[in-house]
C-alpha cells in the first residue's frame, strides 16, 4: 500500500499516474474543506491523530511508502509525516510545487516570514486589501485590518468574526487573467495578500497585481525537514515510489 497525503493539484495527479500504474493506493485528505475535490482511487478523509496515530496506522495497513503531497504551508502534517516514517521505518517522498521567488517580479513583492508580518505589513501599503491567504489564519488580520476595507476570497466560510467593512467571496480557483482583473476592478484593490503557494493554479491574481502595479504581500513558505526526499513533479514522484516497487 502507498499512502498519498494529498489535497494538492500534484496529489491528485499522482493517484492519477499510481492507478495508470497498476499500484495499490490510498489517497488521505485533511477534511478541512468541505467540498474537496477528489482523487481518483481510494480516499480516506480525517486527521491521524498526531505522529503516534499516523505511526500506527503506517503500520496496521502495512504502508510500503509515503508520499507527502500536502499544501505547502500544511507544515504541521508534514513534521507529522517525517515523524511517522522515520519511526515505522517506512520511505517518505516529500512532493512540493516550487515557489515564486524566482518569478517574474518576486523581487519587487513584500516577502514577510508570516501572518502576523503579512497582516501589519498590508495596513500600511494600502485601505482595501485582497485577502487570499485561505480561511484558517484570517484571525491574525482582523485586529491590523479592523478599519480596512478588505476582500476576502475563501473556499468555505471563515469561522472567525470579520470586521463590519470586510466583505467574503465564497469561490475557489482556478481563475483566469480576465476573472482577477474583475475582482481587483470591482474592489478597487490596492494591496494583494498571498502566500507562496507556487504553481500555475492561482498565478493570474500575481500577474493581474503586476499589470495593475499593486503591492503585492507575500507569506515565506514554512522550513523544510531536514533528511526527507523531495521532488517537485508527480512524474518524478510516481518513479520514485515504482523504485521501491
């Protein structure tokens, strides 16, 4: 059995290339959204129960190899994963997008190293910020961002009270070029708050911000483990787990 820690583009690609494979396989989801979009194959949605609940069941369902294929901010399930493995003895693939701080323009972005950083940061550039930094940390705005104007885009609706003047978008991407230049046109935004999740899923809301030369705040991806493997297709880690096949 292979485990996938998915909920990422790459994670259901993967279960994609393992089913192509013949592989048995079992993807596993958070459950932190409430309409994920699926892989396909088998799924199991919930939490482990820490590094003991996961070590246990690597080795209950005799799990051959894990392949960490979460968000790059899931930082918490990943140290999880390396814990889990390192003590089943179990291989572990980390598979990860590589970020934006190569891309056109990173330079020019306000990279801040969290959202405390990114939330104090934004007050400052600009009055109606565009939020989309996912639901879960929206707490740690509402205090700097209290009298701002800000736009929040979300999957599911926050659960956390918003200042008065915040308005929600309950929608979930891909966006095109011309969807963003919509969004920041109608909200008349002058500030855009993000976090590295590199790829091409949500690039057009950067390159819609360069276009209109609107700062751009942007969360660091959290530290990597040290000692794990990683490659940052689904190509190269499908042939990684048919090696130890």
């Amino acid at each position: 059995m292979i485990l996938v820690l998915g909920g990422t583009a790459e994670a259901r690609e993967l279960a994609v290339l393992l089913q192509d494979a013949g592989l048995e396989f079992c993807s596993s989801l958070a459950g932190r959204v409430a309409r994920p979009r699926l892989p396909v194959g088998r799924v199991r949605v919930g939490g482990f129960g820490g590094v003991e609940g996961l070590r246990d069941h690597l080795r209950a369902a005799e799990v051959r190899a894990v392949v960490d294929a979460t968000h790059p901010f899931a930082s918490g399930i990943s140290a999880n994963a390396a814990a889990a493995c390192s003590e089943a003895d179990v291989p572990l693939l980390r598979l990860e997008r590589p970020g934006w701080s190569a891309a056109p323009g990173a330079d020019l972005w306000h990279w801040v190293s969290g959202h405390d950083e990114a939330a104090s940061t934004s007050a400052e550039l600009g009055r109606r910020p565009f939020l989309t930094i996912g639901r879960q940390s929206l707490g740690r705005f509402t205090g700097p961002l209290a009298t701002h104007e800000a736009l929040v885009r979300v999957v599911d609706p926050p659960e956390v009270a918003l200042p008065p003047r915040w308005r929600v978008v309950l929608n979930r991407g891909p966006y095109s070029v011309e969807d963003e230049r919509r969004v920041f046109a109608e909200h008349a935004a002058d500030v855009l708050v993000t976090k590295d999740s590199g790829g091409s899923f949500t690039w057009s809301k950067m390159a819609v911000a360069d276009e209109l030369g609107v700062p751009v705040v942007v969360v660091r991806r959290p530290g990597v483990t040290r000692g794990v493997a990683r490659e940052d297709t689904a190509d190269a880690a499908s042939e990684w787990v048919r090696a130890l096949t």
